[in-house]
C-alpha cells in the first residue's frame, strides 16, 4: 500500500543552515499494516508524513501509494489516496462551517461535484452514524457550526472526515497530543476501531513511547533523518519503554514515558 525507496531531503541545501532532514528512507506497508513512528525532536518523523502527504517534495528518492508513483504530485493530486489527522485540532476543519458541511466536503475528497450534492437525508443519517462513535454528542448537533466545538469534539470530527470516504492510506501527526488524556483515549479508540472495521492502512507518528509499544503492528523508530529499527508482531508486542530507552539511548524531554 505504501513504498518509500531511498527517500532524501535537505532544507537550506548549500547554505551553512543545511540540515539533513531525510536520510536514506525505505519502508513498506502492506494493506491493512498500522505503523507508528517515533523518535526524538528532529528525528525526521514529520518530514517523513509530510512527504507521503505530498506537503514536503524529496530531494531524492521515489514513493508509491497503491501502486501509484505520487512522488511527484502535489497534495491535492493525492487526496483521493490520503488522508489526514493533524495535530491542532483547528487544522483538520473549517471553522465557520457546520458540521454536516465539513463532513460533506471530506466526502467530496478528490472529486469536482459540488457541495449540495453531499448534503442529503441519507448521507447524513450516514454521518450521525460515524459521529456517534464518539459519545460526545455530535450527531445531533449536524447543522452547528464547527468553531462552537472544543478541541476534542473538533479532534474527533477531523477523524471523522478522514475515514468518510475510506482512504488507501490514513496519516495520522500526534492526533492525540493535545487533547486531555480521557478525550485522548476516546479519539484513540475510535481510531483503532476505524482501521480494523475499515481495514485501513495507518501510519501514525506520536511523541507517547506507551502508544506506540500498545497501538499497531509495525512499529519504526527515527534517528536524525534514518530509520534505525523496526519491530513487528510479537517482537513488538513484547517491548517495553525501558528497553526503547537502554537500546536507544532516546533521552528527550517531550518523550512522554506513561
């Protein structure tokens, strides 16, 4: 589902703020795989995602999504093939829209009709159903606009626009990491629940050494721009957070160890 083969990236290329931001980077998915990444600031894990996403264009290298060549589209080429959960919760949505509109233009990802054209009885009992996972009250609140949510409803809505339309491949950036720790768990759950019932290809990255050891079947550590380890099924299942630490000497403030 998912091929990087030799991916490299270099910002201030020639300049003495050159910095390596991409290394040598080769992973592959297969349908269904739930990766997580994780390593230290300026490990490259975000340079990664938004390189799959098509935000950040490769110096070098080649990457395929579903047996398409994407290396060189530009993010709105590949929105029919990507989706994505972002950090801030205000990033995934508009504002000054309502819900059942946001849902609405998720659904038209990749497409060209308008938006009335999504708004109809059945497509929105379909979005209350999708909402209503999350037992925060959002399927009866369809016609509010999205700037009245919190950060967890806005959260869980921007999951909810990601999956409506089952992408080949769901990228998640540390969709957790500003949420409070019990609507963290909600939007986390409801994740896993969205990538087995929708047989999703995932690739999460998260600062939470805990999630990654507990969440996915792949797991990838990063190192200033390379992949240094990887671990899956019961060798992954069988980690523990100390032995991430001893091994790989990740020492960083902003990793959250519980």
């Amino acid at each position: 589902m998912l091929i990087t083969t030799g991916l490299r990236k270099t910002f201030n290329a020639g300049t003495i703020n050159a910095r390596t931001a991409l290394d040598n980077v080769s992973l592959s998915l297969d349908e269904g795989d739930f990766a997580v990444i994780i390593g230290g600031n300026g490990a490259g894990k975000s340079t990664f995602l938004n390189s799959v996403a098509g935000e950040v264009s490769v110096d070098e290298g080649r990457l395929s999504i579903a047996g398409r060549d994407v290396t060189a589209l530009p993010t709105h080429r590949r929105a029919g093939l990507v989706a994505r959960v972002f950090q801030d919760p205000l990033a995934g949505s508009a504002g000054s829209m309502t819900i059942e509109e946001n849902m609405a233009l998720a659904a038209r990802r990749g497409l060209t009709s308008r938006l009335r054209f999504a708004l109809d009885g059945k497509r929105r009992e379909t979005y209350r159903e999708m909402l209503r996972v999350f037992g925060l009250g959002l399927e009866n609140r369809l016609t509010h606009k999205v700037e009245l949510l919190s950060g967890g409803q806005r959260q869980s809505l921007a999951l909810a626009m990601a999956i409506v339309t089952t992408p080949r491949l769901l990228l998640l950036d540390e969709h957790c990491a500003a949420l409070d720790p019990k609507t963290a768990d909600t939007v986390m759950q409801a994740t896993l629940a969205a990538v087995e019932n929708q047989r999703l290809t995932a690739l999460m990255v998260t600062h939470n050494m805990q999630h990654a050891i507990d969440y996915g079947n792949r797991l990838v550590m990063m190192m200033d721009g390379r992949i240094v380890f990887e671990a899956r099924g019961d060798d992954k299942k069988n980690l523990t957070i100390e032995q991430l630490v001893d091994r790989f000497h990740l020492v960083d403030d902003k990793m959250l160890l519980a």
